[in-house]
C-alpha cells in the first residue's frame, strides 16, 4: 500500500481494488465461499480488538476486491 492509500485507509477504514495490503497480529480467520466462482468472504480478528473484512468478487468479468476495518468502538 502507497503512502496515499495508507492515509486514505486511516481516514475511511476502506481500501477498494487494492493491489496490495498488509495485515498484522491476527488472532482468527474466518473464510467462506458466498457464491462459488463469483465471491468469496474473509474475516480477520485481530488480537487489538479490530475485525476487517475482505471480499473478493467477480464484477463484469473482473475480480474486484473490498476490505473495510473497523473496532467494537466504530459499531456505537
């Protein structure tokens, strides 16, 4: 993740169509396949309390992706 991206996450708390990102200290992961061949779900529950998730999914014949972050604070 580029400088402009890791300032853009730290504000919004969503990366869409990354190519690259790095995750630490995850404590569980979670995985599903929602529609098999078309998208697939994670989870990650880090040990400081945050939880992101990350979609991978087909859109118009390309793979898109979305994480978004967030702490048990954000849900309030």
């Amino acid at each position: 993740m580029n400088e402009r991206e890791s300032d853009y996450f730290k504000e919004h708390k969503e990366l869409i169509n990354p190519d690259e990102f790095l995750l630490d200290n995850i404590k569980a992961f979670h995985y599903e396949v929602m529609d098999e061949g078309e998208h697939v779900w994670m989870a990650f529950y880090m040990e400081d309390g945050t939880t992101g998730h990350l979609n991978i999914f087909r859109n118009c014949g390309k793979i898109n992706t979305r994480y978004e972050e967030w702490t048990n604070d954000d849900a309030n």
